[in-house]
C-alpha cells in the first residue's frame, strides 16, 4: 500500500526555510482576482483600496498568502513524506485552515516545521493531514493545516476521522457577492507554486476525471477570503485571526463565484457555490474568525 499511515504520523517533522518578498505577494495577490473589476468596484485598477493588494507602496499581505509562501512548500513537503507515495492524479485537496499569529510581512525570511498528524481511513479514500507551523526571528507567524483526500488509498483499517459539519443559519445571508473569474486564472494562479498539471493540462485532467483543466482550491480559497476582508472587515487583513474551509466542489477557469456571507460575532460564516451551474458547491464549512 502506498500509504503507511503509521510511518507517516510517527515521522520525525520535517524543516524547511522559506523565503518571500513583495512581487510573491503581489503575484499571488493577482492569481486570486486582485485589480480585478468586481460588481462593488467596476474600475479596480486605480482604486486606493484594490492597490493595497497590487501596489508595492502600499501593499498589505491577504492571510491565504501562508499557502503559498516559499513556493508552496507545506503541499510538497506532505506528499514526500516518509511513508506516503501516491499518485498525483488521484490526489484531492479536501480542506484548508489558516491561522495567523500576528500580521504577515511583505518580505520575510522564516522556518517551516512540517508534519503529518493524522491519516484517516474513508473507505475507498484516504484523507492525509499534514500540519506546517512557520515562524521566524520575531516568533511565530502562521500554521497550515492541510487535507489531502487520496482516491483509492483507503480501506487499510484506520481511524474515519471527523465529519461534522458546519450549520449555516436559517436565514437569508447578510451579504451576497460574485466574483468572476478570468478564463486563464489557473494559469496565472499556478505561478505562485502549484505547478499541479490538473489546472492546466487538458490530458492529465482527462486522467484524473475531468474533462478539461479545474482551477486550485486554494485559488478559490484566497477570493473567497479576499471577499470576506473587503465586504466585512473594512478591508483591513490583520483583523482575520483563522480561515477555515472544506472544498465541496470543483470550479472551472471562466465561471463565476457567488459567495454568501453570514455575520456573527468574531466570525464570518461563508458559502461558496458555481453561479453558472445552478449553485453547485464549491466551499463549505466554511469560517472566518476575526478581531
């Protein structure tokens, strides 16, 4: 079996150094829809609050950026782990969480401590959990839990692992908005370091089930979050303190998002489905915690 989830969890946790500066943030920045005409801001490109994500002067760094940052080395470093060899085009990512410890920088030298906590058994998949904790001379700045669902892996005799899931309220959403998304955005997005060829080579995404290329969770991940600051926290991306969510769906290169957002204290709950193929998933259990 390719997996050994054993080998895997009890694996001495990994190091890795990683470096960023400004035109990684400001890349990523653009994969994710920045300078990007939105129903809110139809003419993004000169707005004094789009180029706090495009212009180095004034640049802030959007808390999705810690998926990224050094190449998007915490995926990486999880598929080679000792005791997991899998096959790319069976891989899946499930979910995502970030937590931030204190603002990220623009340009930042740190230590990435990678390792996998838990390898849980769905039956005919395996969900590999792979934790990155990164800090650096001041001390702590993120940690990256990740879910990596492996088809066909599972079935060896472990541990199901969680599967509640997150109610929203039974009541209209406090907000709702679209994001478009570019017929390229995969391929501008894997430039940050997910170089995956699902999100861009018609023939592998054959093999792995699709008919044509999907965009990156974490692309939808980091417009969705995007979203969450400009509409709900002023716009200020030191207020989000963790972001949670569980990929439900795929989205394709070109469609459009609709994001619907639910205000509570502390938190922003967030759906995220397909407008163009009637509202199908695409995000759920999804949470932003804020100051």
């Amino acid at each position: 079996m390719p997996i050994d989830a054993a080998k895997a969890t009890s694996a001495e946790p990994r190091t890795t150094e990683l470096a960023w500066d400004h035109k990684d943030v400001q890349l990523y920045h653009l994969g994710i829809g920045a300078g990007a005409a939105t129903p809110e801001k139809p003419h993004p490109v000169t707005d004094p609050d789009e180029l706090r994500y495009t212009l180095e002067s004034t640049l802030h760094v959007l808390p999705s950026f810690a998926t990224v940052a050094g190449g998007g080395m915490a995926l990486a470093g999880g598929l080679s782990a000792p005791g997991i060899d899998v096959d790319l085009a069976a891989v899946l990512h499930g979910g995502q969480t970030v937590t931030v410890h204190r603002a990220l920088p623009v340009r930042g030298r740190a230590t990435q401590t990678s390792s996998v906590p838990a390898v849980y058994d769905k039956g005919k998949a395996a969900v590999i959990v792979l934790r990155s904790e990164v800090a650096d001379d001041d001390g702590p700045l993120w940690t990256c839990d990740t879910q990596i669902f492996v088809r066909g892996e599972g079935g060896f005799g472990g541990e199901r692992g969680p599967s509640a899931r997150l109610e929203l309220p039974d009541r209209a959403a406090d907000l709702s908005t679209e994001r478009p998304l570019r017929p390229d955005q995969a391929l501008l997005y894997r430039l940050s370091g997910d170089w995956n060829p699902l999100h861009a080579d018609p023939e592998f995404a054959q093999l792995a089930g699709f008919d044509r290329p999907i965009l990156h969770g974490l692309c939808t991940y980091g417009v969705t979050l995007k979203a969450v600051v400009d509409t709900v926290l002023g716009g200020d991306v030191t207020r989000v303190r963790s972001y949670t969510t569980r990929f439900a769906g795929v989205v394709f290169p070109g469609e459009t998002l609709r994001i619907r957002l639910w205000r509570e204290p502390g938190r922003v709950l967030v759906s995220v489905t397909a407008a163009d193929r009637d509202e199908a998933p695409v995000l759920a259990d999804t949470v932003v915690e804020h100051s």
